[in-house]
C-alpha cells in the first residue's frame, strides 16, 4: 500500500535521450513495481534500442507511481514512461497516520516475503522455479540478475551468492557461466582406450555381439525391426515465443535493408593452405596468452587493408542529401550470435591493428556480447560488417547488408578440395569461399571484383599480412 498524499498533480518520468541516432526504444522489462521505493540512480528499466539493450537508472530516490507503458511498447525518447508518487511532509499528513501506514506496510511485506519463503516448489511456474526457490528457501537475486542467468543458460539454483545475505549478483552468474564453457573433465588413461570395429547386417534377427576379454576388439551385428504397420497419432503441437527485443530489431532493420537496398552478392573462392600452416604455428603462442586464433583476424586484417585501396566499399549513402561519403578508416562490425540474438559490435580502427591485436580484441568483444556487457559505444559507428558463419557450417552464405553501410562480407567453412598448385599438380589443398554482398547504389560490380581480388592475394599470401 501507499502513503496518502495531498498533491494530485503527477511527476512525469520521460524517457531520455539514450544515444546518437537513437530515435526510440522497446521496453524489455521493469525492474521495479508500482508503489515501491526506488533510490536514485537504481535500475528502474531495461530498454531496448536498435543499437544495445540499456538499462534505465532512477533519475531520484522517489515511490514509483503508475508505469505508463507496458513490456513489448516502442517507446520515443521524450515520451512519458512512469509518474512519480508525491510524498508527503508532516503538515500534510499527521504522524500517527504515517507511522499507521507504515506499520500496515511493514506487515504487508513481511507477509509477502514469509510467503515467498515457505511456498512450496510446486507452487512455482515449473520453468522459474528452478531461478526462484531451492529446498524452500527464496533465491535473492535482482530481475536483472535473474534476466542474465537465463540469457546465459545458468540455474540459480545451483550458484552460491556471495552478495549480502546469500544474493546472487550478476558477477556469481557470469563466473558461472566461464566454468560452464571450459569443464574439466578426466580424459581415460591411453592403455584403457579400447578399438572398436563394428559390422552391421541388415536381416531377420537381433542384435549380437562379441568381444575379447582384454576390450581391444568388438564385432556387432545390427538387424533392422521389421515394420509393423503401426502409424503415430497426429499431433497439432505448437510452441509460441515473442518476437520482442533483439529479435525483433533484427527483423526490423533487415526488412527495411531488403525493401530499400538493390543489393548484389560476389563470391570467391581463396586458397588458405598456406594461411592455416601459418595459423598453426602461431597458435600456441597465442594460446599462451590466453588468446584464440581462428582464421577470422586474417580475414579482418586483409579486410581492412582492402578497404582503404577500395573505399567505395566502406561509405555511407545520405540519399538525402545527395552525397556518398567515404570513410578514411576502418570500424569493422562483427556479428556475433548470442543466446538472445544476433549483435554487431564495433572493431574501432581495425585498419591500425595486427593480427595478434585483432585476435584479442575479438575475442574480448564476442565475450562481452554473449554475456550482455557491451556498452552503447561498442555497438557505434561501424563502415563495413563481416559475419563468421563458417564454424557452424555451410560454403557460401549470403548476408543482408547492415544499413547505413553499403557492403558485408560472409566468411564460410573450410573445406579439403583437389586444387592445381603452381606446378600443375594437383593436390590437396584448403579452401574458404567469402561471400561478398554490396549496395548496387554505391558499388559496381567490376569494383567489387577488385576489392575481393585485393583480399584473395593478402589471403594466399599471407605473409604480407604479418608485416
């Protein structure tokens, strides 16, 4: 319950300016409820722009009075968000009704909380209660925190807080989450390793097997089950999630590149067998310093360089205005899949960095992505976009450009292929097809052909990326 008050006017909490070019965001979730006592510079809300997911501080310590827009709302910077409870003074209210009130408050939390504490676990939603209540025991942990957790795939339950009172903090849970990607698991002693050959026999029958008594050897025979006609019932089961948040921005700002951008793909297919011997051998060194090195910093490096011989590619279109600006340095996005989505941060003056810099340097960004700490300043003023598609899989992918820029390139897998080497032998080699996609507004084709070609010599070549 709230004090009573004598205002009536309401205190209006707009939504303020985020960052450059961020015109409007979704709410994601409020962080404090109706009637409560927020201190200044709290987390009240999380937002969501086209940029970053930000989380909204009180502008004062103040009782939150009605939230006036609603989780999923598209919200302009300017627009009223909340009002604010007015509070009282002693002329206004006599004391003995605030210390009434107060006492009436104090009980109702304390029933709430005892509530909390001793609700049985199935009386929780089966898919929070694992974030809520451990052997009857409410799990302390702010909205955010919990929000994080579940992002990152980590059970409260299972996390020893070390905030005040057992409080699980965002700290608890990204440091759960390190463990979680590197277990340490006993690899079996070598003499224990046993060979295993299997033969599979399609007929009537079971399975039979036969095996020595040392392990060093098993022969299977596998028979199919014949069919027996029986069909499955029909199932019309569905699943339904929101398409809020990053997933929505993301299919905002790429409707909105295929409807506007005549766009065109080139692809070329670059030689790497002489750049992963390289690779291997610099690996370790890296590994040393706790850094990972893929083929992606080469790309990146190459990248960079061919964009300052070519720099159609790294513009900007200001239809508008008529003019198409060309940038004179590097800031190359990175797309990074994340549990909640797709994020592009900035690699700022990536045509300044080495290959070692830039290896550490994405390494720390997709960290930060995957685990929610970017800042707005690393989601910023990106010229050109490459997106790593090839550890997953697949040989050529097409990218959807990222508006304001004109070009995106799509690194693929690696493959064994049969190629020609300089003495006409054929021989087995790497190969990686790049995927380049460009605003046909901006870039021709015969200019595209030549920037992929600058980044195919500097890749099959790729000493010279080292100097």
């Amino acid at each position: 319950m709230m004090m009573s008050t004598t205002t009536a006017s309401a205190d209006l909490f707009t939504l303020p300016d985020i960052g450059e070019g961020v015109a409007e965001g979704e709410i994601l979730q409020w962080l404090a409820e109706e009637g409560t006592l927020v201190q200044e510079d709290a987390p009240l809300l999380e937002v969501m722009t086209d940029k970053v997911t930000v989380e909204i501080p009180a502008p004062k310590t103040a009782i939150l009075g009605k939230r006036l827009v609603q989780v999923g709302d598209v919200v302009p910077v300017g627009s009223p968000i909340c009002q604010w409870g007015t509070g009282n003074t002693n002329e206004d209210v006599p004391l003995n009704t605030a210390v009434d009130d107060l006492s009436s408050l104090a009980d109702a939390i304390v029933h709430d909380a005892t509530e909390a504490y001793v609700a049985p676990i199935s009386a929780v939603d089966a898919e929070t209660a694992e974030e809520t209540v451990v052997d009857g025991k409410l799990i302390l942990a702010t909205p955010a925190t919990r929000k994080l957790a579940r992002t990152m795939g980590i059970a409260l339950a299972k996390i020893k807080g070390s905030g005040e009172n057992g409080r699980v903090t965002k700290q608890d849970v990204e440091q759960a989450f390190e463990r979680q990607q590197s277990p340490t698991t006993e690899k079996p002693m070598a003499s224990q390793k046993p060979t295993v050959s299997c033969s599979f026999t399609v007929g009537a029958g079971s399975v039979s097997k036969q095996a020595n008594g040392t392990g060093a050897s098993a022969v299977a025979s596998v028979v199919l089950p014949k069919e027996t006609g029986a069909t499955l019932a029909p199932t019309t089961a569905t699943t339904q999630r929101p398409y809020t948040g990053i997933r929505r921005t993301i299919g905002d700002r790429l409707l909105v590149a295929k409807k506007t951008i005549p766009d065109f793909a080139f692809i070329e297919a670059i030689d790497v067998t002489q750049l992963e011997a390289i690779r291997q051998q610099a690996k370790p060194l890296l590994e040393a310093q706790g850094i990972k090195l893929s083929i992606l910093p080469f790309v990146l490096k190459a990248v960079s360089q061919a964009l300052l011989a070519f720099p159609a590619l790294n513009s900007e279109l200001r239809e508008a205005e008529g003019k198409i600006v060309e940038k004179q340095f590097v800031n190359l996005g990175l797309a990074v899949d994340t549990p909640t989505g797709l994020v592009v941060p900035v690699l700022h003056q990536a045509h300044q960095q080495s290959v070692h810099q830039l290896a550490k340097n994405v390494q720390q960004l997709a960290e930060q992505a995957r685990t929610g700490k970017l800042d707005r300043a690393s989601m910023q003023g990106g010229t050109f976009t490459v997106t790593s598609i090839g550890s997953i899989g697949g040989i050529i992918g097409i990218p959807i450009i990222n508006p304001p820029e004109v070009a995106i390139m799509a690194v693929n897998r690696i493959v064994k292929q049969p190629i020609v080497n300089d003495r006409d032998e054929i021989v087995v080699g790497k190969v990686m097809n790049l995927t380049l996609t460009v605003d046909h507004r901006v870039v021709d084709g015969a200019d595209a052909a030549r920037f992929m070609n600058h980044v195919k010599q500097l890749l099959e070549a790729p000493l010279a990326l080292l100097l």
